[in-house]
C-alpha cells in the first residue's frame, strides 16, 4: 500500500466541491478504543483504534470518511475485510489520500465493494491533547492541594470528532458505538452508556481498559467520553423504582454545589416524559462539570457536558439569578435527549429544530418546577423582544439555512436565530394549533421517528394530522404553509393597524419591518435587499371593554397569495372611545404600528388606574414596539415618551426589562453628547419611583421582591450615579473590605452583589481592584469568579483597563478562555473602555489570530461587539476598513459582522436625525 499525499485539493476523484460524504456507504456499528495520557502535563496525548461495520448501499472501489486536520493515521495498520458467516477476507487498499478542505479522507481499493457483503474497516490513530475546547481535548484545575491536575473531555458538535477518531461524521449517518477507554486507575472513565465491565492492562501496570455498554443508535457530534477525577453526586428520576440513575460530577473540591443540580435534573425528566409521552431511553444520565468549555452546556446522550458555572450552584454564594440559569441551562440541554438525540435533524440547515424546541420546551420545564420564577412569560418575552431587534436588520438570515457546507458555515448557526427565533415560531404554533395538538403531534412525531432522522416538513405533518383532527386549525391551512413562511424568509413583519372608527371596523397589513424609515436601507458592504416577503401571520386581539388576555388562539389569519400580501378587515369593534391591542400575551413575534388615534387611546388606558387589566406581556410589547418605532422613525417621540410616562406607575418586572432594553441603546449615545447630564436626570425621575418600591438597594429581608427586577433597577440607578444607590453599595462593600478573613465571610447580600461589585469597582482605587482579583483567585465558586471577573470590567481607570485586556489576552493566564468573549463585551459597554479595547484589538491583532488559533468565530465575536457600540463616523469608517482588510480571514463571520456595521450605521443614524426630537420631548410626557 502507499500514499497519495494530496497536494491540491481538486483532484481527479472530486472535481467539483462536494462537502457532503458519498452516499455509497453508511456506518452501522463503531468499536471505538481510544488510551489516553494525563500523567506529564508535557505530553498530554491518545492514541486508539476504531473498526467501523460498514453498509455498502452502492458498488464503490473506495471509502470516503471524516478524518480531521489534528489526526493522525498509522497507514500502516489500516485494514479491510470482508465479512462472511465463514471466513473473512482481507480487502487490498491500493492508497489514501486527504483532502483538507473538507476533512476527507479517501481509502482506494483494489476491489469492488458490493452491497450484497458486509465489511469492517480498521483505522489506528493518534493525536495530541490540545486545549482548543474542541474535539478531544484536555482541561484542568487545582486541586485542594495546589496541584494542577488534568482531565480529558470531548466536544464534537457540530463536526469534531472527526478530530478524535475517523468517522462518517454526519447527523444523518447514525450508528452504534462500543466504547472502551484505556486509563490510569486512578482516573474515572465516563461515556456515554454505563460501565459494563473493568480490566486490567497486560502491558501497563496500573492501567486499566474501562469498557462500555453499546449505545443506542445515534450520530457522531452525540458521541461523549471523559477522563477524569472528579467526585460524583448520585441521584435518580424515580426514587422509588429508580429507573434512571443521575450522577453531577465535579471537582471533588465543589461536590456540594453539585446538590442542586442533583435534585433538579432528574425531576425535570420526569416532567419531559409526560410531556412527550416517551420514556428516556437511555439507563443512565451524567451530567459533568468542565472547568474549561467553550459552550455553556452539550447535549451528548447520557453524558451532558457544563461549563461549572452552567451547572453548579452554593447555597451559601451563589444568587437566585444563578439559581434560574443553572435550571433553565439543565432543563434545555435535557430536552434534547428527545430533540436532537433521540430524533435528530438530517443536516445541519435544520439545527434550529434541534435548538429551538430545546429552548422553548426548557420554558415549560421551568415553568411547571418553579411556577414561582414565573420564567414562561419572561423567557418567552426575552425570546420575543431579542428576535424583534435581531430580525430587524437588512443583514440577517432565515431560520432554515438552504446551504451549509464547511464546518466553520455550520458554527455560524448557532446564534439567536437558531435558538431564540427557533424557540419564539413553535412557541406561536403551540399557540395556534393548541396544547392539545401541539403534544398529540409531538408524541407522533417523536415515535415515528426515533433513532432516525428527520426535517422540518416531517414535524409539520404530524402537527398538521393532530391539528385538523382536533379542529383547532382551518382546513384551508396547514402547519407547513404557515411555518415555510417564518423559517425560509428572513425578518419579522410590522403589522400595522389603521382603525375606522365611523364603520367599527380596521384595515391590518403587513411589510417587512426594519429599523430605518427610508425606502432604501443604509448602504452596507454590498448586502442587497430581499424581496419583499408575505408571511401567514396569526392574528389575535382584544378590546378594552372585553380586556380578554387569556384566549391566545388566533381570531382571523394574515394571509398570502402568490407572495402578495392579503389585507385583513377586522370588523364589529368597538367605538371610538375604546382601544383596540393585538397579540395577546405577544403570541407571535411582530411589530405593531396602530393609528396615532388607537395609541392615543392605548396611552389613556395605561395612564389611568386600571393599566393592569392589560397583560403584563402585552404591556412590554407596547413599550419595545412604541421605542423601536420612535427610534426607526416610524413613530413620534412625542407619544413614544408619552406612553413611556406611565411606567412610574409600573410594579412588574417585564415591562420595564422591555422599556430599558431599550434605553440602553440611546444611553450609550447620550453618555457621548453634551445632553447626557439632562438625560442623566430624565431616568432617575422615570427611575426613582420603582426604585423606592423594591427597597432601593437594601436587603429583602423575606425576598419579597422579585430579584432579577431589583437587580435591574438597581444596576441602573447606580450606573446613573442616583445618590441613594451609590452609598448603599459602597457602604456594603466596604464591611466586606475591612474584614480579616474576606475569604471565609462575605457580608454583601447574594442578590445584589452583581451590583454592588461593579459599583465598587467604579468608584474605587487599584486597592479596590485588586481585592476583588484576589477574591477571584482564592474563589472556588464558579458562579461568584464569573461574577468577579465581569464586575472588573467596570473600572473607569484607563491604566486598569488597558491591564485587564493584557491579562485575558495572556498565555497562561489565570483567566480561562472560555470567559475571555464575555469580559471582552463588559470593557467595550464600559464608555471609558470602548476606545481602549477597540485600539488594542486592532493594533494587537496579530496577536489575537495565534490566541485563537483555529476559532476565527471567536476572533470575529471581538469586531463585532466593538461594531456594534461605534457611535461616530471616525470609529465607524477605521472598523469599516479594518474588517475589509480581514474579510479573508473572517469569511464565514461576515453576516454576523455587516450586521455590527449596519446596526453602527444605525446608531450614527439615530444620533443624527432623531436625538434633538427624543432631547425636546424628554421631559414633556414623563414629568408630573
């Protein structure tokens, strides 16, 4: 046998770009073997084996599998045979060739295979341990002791383990697994199925092999195994039959603060097999806590893999903010051990099946565990609000992507697209078909299709079939015809709403809606504009007189015909005194223009004493769509801020996240001007009667108030220097700073500390930064480091900042990587550290390129979030031509980055032609 190395990568047997595998041949079985070396740190390597049992499905003379850059192959021991009920014959391999673009790797035969045969094919390999968060990598923490000790741990979605081991790596090419790790005893070995049995190593004295159970059917990116030595935490999803055994492992240092996961895992299984009607499959779960992961948690069936922060929580540290994020990441990653697991999208243009039921079922989860978080109505108008100003931008996607080629494309999709989007159509569609429907369809979809692969037209069938059964949809209308419309187009509607209130009656349309008022958009880096698109847009409303929130069931249907918009006639509504509001509790993902005379009523109804008779979703809607449209130009200041007025009336969490969201944006603009300081006064009047009622910055002491609520208020009041706030917070912090043992005793309240650390940092000295470096050191809470970190970035001082980016840029530094993108994001918000960063990131980007190594997704995440803070021309024009000069390199980040440039357009926009209307209107409406 010899070797054909591949010098160009267009070669006679691909002479065309095919990134698909060849469909001759299909896995059926691995028998994956794989030692791993943790003892000298120097040499952190695997070597292993795999046999892949192959289906021949047409004649073919060659092989054609996934093989990854950082893999080596051992040619000389690859071997084919073909396998009889009698003998097995060897199969010659004439050579082999890579091809490095799409991580092929090509074996020629001498002979035909047939399908009518059965053949094994063996490949030995190896590769070193890399610390790239990807693949099959190393990781590693301090132990009690000091030492620094090592783990292995996988990552393979979307498309690396093919870095791992050679594979048909592909969702649709599903196959089971026998897997055995070769380890040093002292170490555990996990997998994705249970231990079956552990021997000894002839030939390595205290080694031994740990052989797993076979899996399930299931595709490669699920595949998962660790070496490590960590404690575990046992639980059970029934304590009585104790049918699946939970295990949280984590360093045996953080064991307790495993408990809560323990306990909340296996109860939000139980409530995921009622929901779907199918019991988990598997025996076991484990669910572990990765010091170092790019991701905040993977799905790998029965082996889910966390960042610690994602999973573990102290009782005694961490805050109930924590608390719901470590629930709602469990709850998501859990569910897909139905999406995505057990019934998995055909190719990667579908991910958003897998993500966004994940996301939107994880709600549910929450919701029926922890009613008291209330996390359906705040998840669902997060989803919502984020999709409305993702959406809005010329420079966006489609849910269902119709081309994904290239490992670093399929990256590119998880995003709020992907997850958000994804979460906020099926939630609509739970709503428009109805529970019922909704679950008889997903347990028909789930049993026809597990341990197989599906598409989006497979899961409408089925919603369809339940559907029309149960009646609960128009015959003239099918799940498919209306969900094509939001996953294959790009955008959100705005639907407006023009009322004649002579005839009772109202015209609705529909056009795209995007964030500027002029017919073409801002030019941006030769991104033409779409057709314009029709959308089948469920319409429900209510009245002031009926002030029905509850029935979210569509009334009438925005329709399409032959792409044209089909306006709608709403009739028999009420006189001209009453208001008219669409979208009960925000159903569906749309902006509404009404009548200046409806928002005049609308603004009436919530400035009187009754507001609360329109739901508190409804509310928030109202608040983002009146701002959006006042900042497009759609809408007026003058009734944007009107209605603005009524929230120092406003108790409830929602609608002022929805009003500040907002805000926010303006805020950073208004920091830059001259008008900053009578800005600055605008939002501590708006503020200071919701600030007074949640007890300002001082301790609850029952917890009456609702804590991610407080912690908003509060982060804003301090940051606008509001007197009160500001001496609450230093006052915490410094009986904290005066202590002997800071370490061992922290008197700031858990709720508010990541208010009060970053109020400290603001408004303090390097003593007071480096007390809070040295509590992130000595820390072994993972929640609390994280906290830290981010509250380092709010320093005003010019030479910690430029510190702070030489330390998480650093080799070796104490800082993981993981953590790097989001205190990168908290120094360019910081008004003093945007210039900073941005100069650094351009002047050092060389630099960048080798910290990053391969993820130029990562490095592209940097531009971005300085594009998306550029607020003048200069800074705009030097990103512009600086990522022109990089278009190369950031290729397959380039949407993502003309989206940062356009929404910087927009922001010069706004400060040119619509701040002197929102300055001249600031106090008009929102003063008494």
């Amino acid at each position: 046998m010899h070797v054909i190395v591949l010098l160009n990568i267009i070669c006679a047997s691909f002479c065309f770009e095919n990134y698909r595998l060849p469909s001759s041949i299909k896995p059926h079985h691995y028998n994956l073997r794989l030692l791993t070396h943790l003892n000298d740190y120097t040499r952190l390597f695997f070597t292993g084996d795999v046999e892949i049992h192959l289906h021949i499905l047409q004649a073919t003379n060659n092989i054609t599998l996934h093989v990854g850059s950082r893999l080596n192959i051992d040619t000389t021991g690859i071997w084919m045979q073909s396998v009889a009920s009698k003998c097995h014959k060897d199969i010659a391999i004439k050579g082999v060739e890579r091809d490095s673009k799409f991580d092929f790797y090509i074996l020629h035969l001498n002979t035909q295979l047939w399908p009518s045969q059965r053949y094994v094919l063996r490949l030995p390999f190896w590769a070193r341990l890399c610390q790239t968060l990807s693949g099959y990598y190393a990781s590693s923490y301090q132990n009690e002791c000091g030492q620094t000790r090592f783990i292995s741990i996988t990552q393979f979605e979307p498309t690396d383990a093919r870095t791992a081991f050679p594979c048909f790596d592909e969702p649709n090419l599903k196959a089971t697994f026998n897997i055995t790790l070769g380890h040093h005893k002292h170490y555990n070995a996990l997998s994705n199925m249970p231990l079956a049995e552990k021997i000894p190593m002839c030939e390595r004295r205290n080694w031994v092999w740990s052989i797993f159970r076979q899996t399930e059917i299931m595709s490669t990116y699920l595949v998962a195994f660790s070496i490590n030595d960590f404690a575990g935490y046992a639980s059970y999803n029934d304590p009585y039959e104790r049918q699946v055994k939970f295990i949280t492992w984590a360093q045996s240092s953080a064991i307790e603060q495993c408990k809560y996961a323990a306990e909340i895992g296996p109860r939000l299984m139980a409530y995921y097999e009622q929901l779907f009607g199918i019991s988990y499959p598997l025996p076991k779960m484990d669910q572990l806590a990765v010091p170092d992961f790019s991701a905040g948690a993977m799905e790998n069936w029965g082996l889910i893999t966390y960042r610690e922060a994602s999973l573990l929580y102290a009782e005694e540290a961490s805050s109930l903010l924590d608390k719901q994020r470590v629930t709602n990441i469990i709850a998501h990653e859990l569910a897909h051990q139905w999406f995505g697991n057990l019934v998995t999208m055909e190719w990667w243009n579908d991910l958003w099946l897998n993500e966004g039921f994940a996301t939107y079922v994880a709600t549910l989860g929450m919701n029926a565990l922890c009613s008291n978080w209330h996390a359906y109505e705040e998840e669902s108008v997060e989803n919502v609000l984020a999709i409305l100003y993702t959406d809005s931008f010329c420079n966006t996607r489609p849910i269902h992507q119709p081309s994904v080629r290239r490992g670093s494309q399929i990256a590119e999709l998880f995003d709020v697209i992907t997850y958000r989007k994804g979460a906020v159509i099926i939630r609509m569609m739970h709503f428009f078909i109805g529970d019922k429907a909704f679950k008889r369809g997903l347990n028909s979809y789930l049993q026809k299709h597990s341990f197989i692969n599906a598409k989006q037209q497979d899961l409408w069938l089925q919603l369809t079939e339940a559907a029309h059964l149960l009646k609960t949809m128009p015959h003239d209308l099918d799940v498919q015809i209306v969900m094509d419309t939001w996953t294959f187009q790009p955008g959100i509607p705005l639907i407006s709403v023009q009322r004649h209130y002579f005839t009772k009656s109202a015209t609705i349309t529909q056009s795209r809606y995007r964030m500027y008022d002029e017919v073409e958009p801002p030019k941006m880096n030769e991104s033409p504009l779409q057709s314009e698109p029709c959308w089948f847009v469920p319409i429900s409303y209510t009245t002031d007189s009926q002030s029905n929130f509850v029935s979210t069931e569509p009334r009438a249907w925005l329709r399409c015909q032959g792409g044209e918009v089909l306006p709608l006639e709403l009739l028999d509504l009420p006189y001209a005194q009453e208001w008219l509001i669409l979208n009960v509790q925000l159903a569906t993902p749309y902006r509404i223009n009404y009548d200046t005379g409806n928002w005049e009523l609308i603004i009436k109804g919530l400035q009187s004493g009754v507001f609360k008779r329109i739901h508190v979703m409804n509310r928030a809607q109202l608040l983002d769509d009146s701002l959006s449209l006042a900042w497009s130009g759609h809408l007026s200041y003058a009734l944007a801020l009107k209605l603005l007025g009524y929230l120092k009336h406003e108790h409830e969490f929602i609608p002022w996240r929805a009003a500040l969201n907002q805000l926010s944006a303006i805020e950073r603009i208004m920091r830059q001007t001259s008008e900053f300081e009578e800005f600055q006064h605008f939002m501590n009047h708006l503020l200071d009667p919701i600030y007074n009622y949640l007890g300002g910055i001082h301790e609850d002491a029952d917890n009456r108030h609702h804590v991610a609520h407080k912690t908003l208020i509060n982060r804003w009041a301090c940051r606008l220097n509001q007197a009160d706030c500001v001496k609450g917070a230093l006052k915490y912090y410094h009986r904290w700073f005066i202590l002997n043992n800071p370490d061992e005793s922290n008197p700031v309240p858990q709720n508010l500390r990541t208010v009060i650390y970053c109020t400290a940092v603001q408004h303090g000295d390097a003593d007071d930064w480096n007390f809070f470096w040295r509590r992130y050191t000595n820390s072994s809470v993972a929640s609390e480091k994280r906290l830290i970190l981010l509250s380092l970035s709010c320093s005003r001082k010019v030479d910690q900042i430029e510190h702070y980016l030489k330390v998480i840029f650093r080799e070796k530094s104490l800082i993981r990587k993981q953590d790097v993108s989001q205190i990168f994001e908290a120094i360019v918000r910081n008004d003093i550290g945007f210039h900073i960063a941005k100069d650094f990131v351009m002047h050092k980007f060389e630099k960048l390129k080798q910290f990053y190594e391969s993820n130029r997704r990562e490095l592209a995440a940097l531009l971005v979030k300085i594009a998306q803070n550029i607020n003048c021309q200069r800074d705009y024009q030097q990103m512009r031509t600086f990522i022109e000069t990089q278009k190369q390199l950031l290729e397959s980040s380039m949407l993502i980055l003309r989206r940062a440039l356009e929404q910087a357009q927009l922001n010069l926009r706004w400060r040119q032609k619509r701040i002197s209307e929102f300055s001249s209107n600031l106090y008009m409406h929102c003063y008494d």
